[in-house]
C-alpha cells in the first residue's frame, strides 16, 4: 500500500465521524495556537523594552557625581559635585571605546511666550546629547559651537512644549521664549520622541546650551558639573569596557587611593537592557512551556480517541488482515489518521494563533511578531505529537491476531 | 520447500480415491494446540487432507469438531501446532507473517458469515479492499471491482452502502471482494449462516458457478442442505476428520427455481387467505415474495 492510498484511506476513516475528528484535534489547535499568541506576546514585550532603551539613548553610560554626608545623612549621588568639566573632556579625547560625552545639568522652569506659559524641564546640554540619546532636531538647526562658547540666550523645544506653548504644528523658530526671565529665541524643534517605559512624556522638555544654563538658570561652581555626564559608547559591545575605562580615568583624575570609595557612580543602560531583556526571555520561555503542555494534553487526546477507534474497528482491523493488510500496512494506517489529526490541528492552530497574535498586537500596539521557524516549530512539534501518542494506539492494532479480531463483537 | 520429483503428496494416506487433479491444497499431521489458562485445547488432533483444484468442498461438524480451526489454518490466519501445509504446492508452515498476509491477497478469498463489510463504504470499495494491498494501480482497482460485482449480479448497485443492501446483496459484495484478486481457493465460513432458505440458494448457486469457472472451494456448514450443493463434504468429529465423500453435487440453479416457485406459491396461497379474512382490503393486495 502505498503513502497516497494510505493518507486516503485514513481521510475517508477521519471524515466518517467528523465531529468527532474535530474535537480530537481541538486540542492541538488550541495548543498551536497559544503556543503562537504566547511567543508573539513575548516577542512583542522584548521588542517594546528594546524600544525604550533605543530612545533612552544607545550604548548610554550615565555618570553621575558623589554623594555629601552631613551629620551623619548620606545624600543621594550627585548631591556633591565631584565632576569636572575637564574630566568630561578627558572621557572625550582620553577613552577610545566613548564616541560621545556631553553634560546633563537639569532644572525645571516655567516657558512664557506672550499668550501662553507651560511648566518644563529645562536642560543644559551639548549637540553630544542628541546624538547619544538619537534624537534629531525637526525644525529649526541644532546649538553650533560658538553658541556654546559664547553662552547664547537660545532654546531648542521638545514637540509636546511647542503644543503647549503655540498649539499643535506650530512653527516657533525665531520666536522668543521668557525663561526664569530672561528671554531666549527658539532655534529648532526637536522631532517626536515618545513616552518612556513609565510614562514620562520625553518631548515635555526644553533644551539650551550647557554655558548659558550655567551663567543664565543655575549658578554654581565654574570648575565643577552641577548635573551629570551621558556618555555614548563607541558600540553596543563597548558599554562595559568604557564603563571601566572611565572608572579608571576618573580615579585617577580624583586621586583616589587604592581601596577608597569611588566618588562617582557609573550606570550603564546597556546591562540594564540586557537583564531586562532576560527578562522577557524567560517570560516567553515561560508562556510557551505552559502552551506546550497543553499542545501535550492535545496529544494525550488523539492517543484517547486513536485507542477508541482501534477497539470500535477491530473488525474492520480483522478483515484488512484477512484480505491481505499486513502489519505495517495496518500500523501506518493508524499512524497515519493520528498524524492527520495532529497536522490539521497544527495547521489550523497556526491560522488561530497568527489572528490571536494580530489582535494583540493591535491592542498593544506592538508590531506583529510571528516568525516563521515558530511556525515550522510549533506544526512540526504537533506533528510529533501526532506520531508520539499515535504510535501506541498503531501498534496495538497492527498486533491484533486477525482471527480474534474478525470475531470481536 | 517441498522435493518437487519426489512429491510429498501422501497418496495412501487418503481415505477416499486419490484425485488425479494437482493438489491445491495440502496438509499432513496438522496440530493444533490452545491454550486455555491452565488447559490445553486440541482443536485438530492430526489432519491430513489434500484437495484437489476445482474442488468444491464441504467440511461439516458440530461446533467444538475443529472445523473452525481448519478453515483458520487452511486460511492462512492461523498457524498449526505441529504439521506441514502446502497450498498451490508452496510450503506454508514457517512463513513470516507478511508471507502469510502476501499468500491471503493473492491466492486465498474469504467469506463470512457476517459478510463482514465496511460500513459506511461503497459496495466499489469494499470490493477494492484486497486490491489496495497490492500494486494494482487506481485505475485498474475500479475496473476490476466493478468487473467483479457485474459478475455477481450487482452491476447496479456499485454505489450502494452496506447498510442499504439486503443480507443476501451484503453477502454477494464479499463474494465479489473474495474474486476481486483472482484467488485460487475461496474460503467460505457458513456463508449461509446469516441468510434465509431462498437466498442462501442464491449464494450457494453463485459459489457454484465460481466453483465451474475453476476456483477451488471450501466451505464450512453445519447444514446438510447447503453441503448437498458441494462435490466431497468432509465431517470433522473432535479434530479428527470423520468421514470424506465425493458425490454428484446438488445443482444450486434448479434448487433455486424450486425454492422461488415454492415461496411464490406460499405467497399466493398467504394473498389468499389473508383476501378471505378481509375481503374489504382485496383490491390492494399484492403477492408478495416473502424473503
């Protein structure tokens, strides 16, 4: 007998009682399928922390200044200005694996334009900034160096103060923009960056050069940086070097002996990323396991009903034998039906799963995630399942004795 | 394999005249042993039998006699304790089972009591059964099943399912699946078990002309009247065969006309009486031919 004649024989015994076929196979459909929806969602999940970190910045160090002790209290890190505007430009010619260096020093203030006034975080920063944390200016031109040399009254807008400030679309460039007073024109619009993975809107922000921020919102210590310093490490795979490279300049820069504490701290997003990112993994792992074990279930469900059906044909078992089946021939009818079960189930769980996937992708907002080898995984392994639970069911009726079957009652 | 110039055909061993045809069939000493928990059953206590080709055989007993068993060895379902089997002169005992199944589709065909059909399955594809166990292309499948049920008499039926068939059709759709591989010997168990007097005629006169277009039959009964149709009935008594007779078989044909004219006759005189009961309904009675 060959593999056509036998796929044929197993459709028309499958399709005899299609009900029951159906419901035998619901069970590998709805394995399949979650199986598929579960490892979307946490493809989906992986993509969207990969997404924060992108617009947090890529590769981005944050160094931050140590901490006071007064009376015995411990303020938090950059409660005392321990960094150097010379130790900032030291990480930026000194350390091969930065590619990028600029301060953080940040305020929030009131923005007044003539008829309108909105409450932001003001920054003073370099042109690095943008490039760390990868955000382009849409209208308008970037601070040039002699604006940051010479302490320039300007100001570039995040897209959510332009709304507050002018209304939606607006094009402010050239206008003037009072902060704590003192009047600034604005140079550009930053382009739309987003919410951040808490919520934090990132475009509710106005930046000015470092100097004017120095001279013009906060006053401090000419020598010292009152903020922090992003740094941008030369590649994704650089993060930790850099991290320790710079750990080692800025003690040196410090004079810290051997053995005393750093007066600096160095966070680095990039391992943060990257746990997070185990995260989600083991999340996905997690959900797919759990939708496996039903796909096993599926499986127990077809042994059931192949086990049923063997009993329920035992005659017709005896009669094939009679005229001829031999045992194989018998064997892979059954495996066969088994492993029909399984593959329609398959099959149609892919379909299931993609649609489950699409929806939550919309409702999420996720792009769709459904890779083809989960696809192949997912049909394959019902297949398996198919043949796995199917073979023992196979081989007990490929071993009836053809006599005591043709007298089953 | 069996020394083809020194036969092993046991010519004395015979208890009737020694057939001048080939033997198709051929067993010697055959054993059977069950077991039954702690108690051993001999079914057949040493059979030796050889049957000719174009025999139409009839092997009768009461239930217990081992004429079950026989046919089941003689078919090739089961195997002997002890003894040798020749069928069509190829050495049965030792063969794998795959063999064994190779032997049923091409030179043996079955047929049972309970017709044993698929349900549910086309009369065409019951019949095409044997031929999917074989090379035998798709085409030819068809072809050949089909031949095999207009030599039957269900040329009309082709696409009829078993449940919408008569006992006596059901019966002659497994006939047609026991030709359907052009087998040499046709194995009938009690084929009439399950049928009225009428159409076991009908099923025995069918043997009979696959018997005279030269295939070799064996048929268990426990009727005398339907191993009256056979050329050599067989009696099997505690797994020993009894006695073993040839005589001019019973013609099937004219037994049949008999049988009909008699049910008509029966019919008619039933019409009768039941007009004269109830005249009132005479009009629309019709003789009817009680199957």
């Amino acid at each position: 007998m060959n593999a056509l004649q036998t796929t044929r024989v197993a459709a028309r015994a499958l399709t005899r009682n299609k009900m029951r076929s159906f419901l035998t196979t619901l069970g590998i459909i709805i394995g399949v399928a979650a199986v598929i929806a579960m490892v979307a969602i946490g493809e989906g999940a992986k993509v969207q922390v990969e997404q924060q970190f992108a617009s947090m910045g890529s590769n981005l160090l944050i160094i931050m200044s140590g901490t006071t002790t007064s009376g015995g209290a411990h303020g938090g890190f950059g409660s005392m200005p321990t960094l150097t505007w010379d130790d900032l430009k030291s990480i930026q010619s000194d350390v091969p694996s930065v590619r990028y260096a600029a301060p953080q020093l940040r305020s929030s203030a009131q923005l007044i334009t003539d008829e309108q006034n909105w409450s932001t975080s003001v920054t003073g920063t370099t042109p690095d900034f943008f490039q760390i944390r990868n955000w382009p200016v849409a209208k308008g031109s970037m601070f040039t160096s002699s604006d940051l040399e010479g302490g320039t009254k300007v100001v570039l807008l995040g897209d959510t103060v332009v709304e507050k400030l002018y209304g939606p679309g607006y094009d402010p460039v050239g206008q003037l923009v009072r902060i704590r007073n003192v009047p600034f024109q604005v140079m550009g619009v930053l382009a739309k960056k987003g919410q951040s993975a808490n919520g934090q809107d990132y475009d509710d922000a106005a930046f000015i050069p470092a100097t004017t921020f120095q001279t013009k919102i906060q006053g401090g210590l000419q020598k010292f940086i009152p903020g922090a310093i992003l740094v941008g490490a030369a590649a994704a795979d650089a993060t930790t070097r850099a991290q320790s490279q710079i750990s080692g300049l800025l003690r040196e820069r410090h004079h810290l002996q051997r053995g005393t504490d750093d007066d600096f701290s160095i966070r680095n997003l990039a391992e943060l990323a990257n746990a997070q990112q185990e995260g989600t993994k083991t999340l996905t792992t997690l959900l797919a396991s759990i939708a496996a074990v039903s796909l096993l279930v599926g499986g127990i469900g077809i042994m059931n009903i192949m086990l049923v059906s063997v009993t329920e044909r035992t005659r017709e078992i005896g009669v094939r034998m009679a005229v001829g089946a031999r045992r194989r021939d018998i064997l892979a009818q059954f495996l066969t039906e088994a492993l029909a079960l399984s593959l329609a189930g398959g099959i149609i769980g892919v379909v299931l799963g993609v649609l489950l996937a699409e929806q939550l992708a919309s409702r999420f907002q996720w792009p769709l995630l459904v890779r083809p080898e989960v696809i192949f995984i997912s049909v394959g392994f019902s297949a398996l399942v198919g043949i796995g639970f199917g073979l023992y069911p196979a081989r007990k009726a490929s071993r009836l004795d053809p006599i005591d079957a043709l007298r089953f009652e | 394999m069996p020394n083809r110039s020194s036969s092993p055909v046991p010519t004395t061993v015979s208890t009737t005249a020694p057939s001048t045809a080939p033997a198709m069939v051929l067993i010697q000493d055959v054993t059977k042993v069950y077991k039954m928990g702690d108690v051993e059953v001999h079914a057949l206590r040493g059979v030796t039998l050889s049957i000719g080709a174009g025999e139409f055989v009839a092997v009768m007993g009461s239930s217990g006699s081992g004429k079950s068993t026989l046919m089941n060895v003689l078919g090739c379902l089961d195997k002997p304790t002890s003894g040798a089997y020749w069928l069509d002169s190829h050495e049965i005992s030792g063969l794998s089972s795959d063999q064994l199944a190779r032997i049923r589709n091409r030179t043996l065909g079955f047929v049972f009591q309970s017709f044993n059909l698929l349900s549910r399955t086309s009369a065409l594809e019951n019949v095409e059964l044997p031929l999917i166990y074989t090379d035998v292309s798709t085409a030819d499948r068809g072809r050949r099943a089909e031949a095999a049920l207009q030599r039957v008499g269900l040329g009309d039926r082709l696409h009829h399912h078993p449940n919408q068939m008569s006992g006596g059709q059901q019966q002659r759709v497994a006939i047609a699946r026991a030709l359907v591989s052009e087998p040499k010997v046709i194995l009938a168990d009690e084929p009439t078990g399950n049928l009225d007097s009428v159409t076991s005629i009908e099923v025995m006169a069918l043997l009979q002309a696959l018997w005279r277009s030269g295939i070799t039959i064996i048929l268990v009964t426990h009727e005398p009247d339907v191993a009256a149709f056979a050329s050599r009935v067989i009696m099997m008594k505690d797994g020993r065969v009894r006695s073993d007779q040839r005589h001019e078989p019973l013609r099937a044909d004219d037994a049949l006309k008999e049988a009909k004219a008699d049910a008509k006759a029966e019919a008619q005189a039933d019409a009768e009486a039941h007009a004269k009961a109830h005249p009132e309904a005479h009009a629309d009675a019709k003789p009817e031919v009680t199957p």
